[in-house]
C-alpha cells in the first residue's frame, strides 16, 4: 500500500528526493504520514484538499476488507527527528 501512495504523491511532487514517508502501525490502524517541503504541499493536497480526498479514498478502495485501515496525514518537513518512528525513502 505504501508504494501506491508513494506513485501517487510523487505524480505530484516535484522535489521528490525530500518527500519522506514515516509510518506507524497501531492495533487496527496504519498511519502513513507523507512529510513534503514547504514548495511541495499545495500541489500535492490540491486546490481545496481534493488531491488529498482523493489519494485517501484511493487506499481505502485499495484496501482489503479484513486489513487494517491506513490514514494518510499529509504534513511540512521541518528537519527535526520523529520520536520513536520508522522512516522510510
């Protein structure tokens, strides 16, 4: 799942090499937190947050029944380390 939303972001994105992907998994709850540079963050969330919706209902639809549920938080890098998360390029 993470390598659909990453083709999706990085569609449009275009400082691809610093978008970074940390994910947490809970008890019945990936969260994927796409971390972009300032310049990247309009163009991927879109006017009026419909790229987002639309990458959100693309994994939901992408997700099996019995699964876990992802989350998708779209947010600015800023540099600083995340506590206790796994960071993946």
């Amino acid at each position: 799942m993470l390598d659909l939303i990453k083709y999706v972001v990085e569609q449009f994105a275009q400082d691809k090499e610093n978008v970074e992907y940390v994910v947490k998994e809970k008890e019945h709850v990936i969260e994927v937190s796409v971390m972009l540079s300032i310049s990247d963050m309009g163009k991927v969330i879109g006017k009026q947050g419909k790229i987002a919706k639309a990458l959100r209902t693309i994994v939901r639809a992408a997700t099996p029944a019995n699964s876990k549920k992802y989350t998708i938080e779209i947010c600015e890098k800023n540099g600083a380390v995340v506590d206790g998360d796994v960071v993946v390029d």
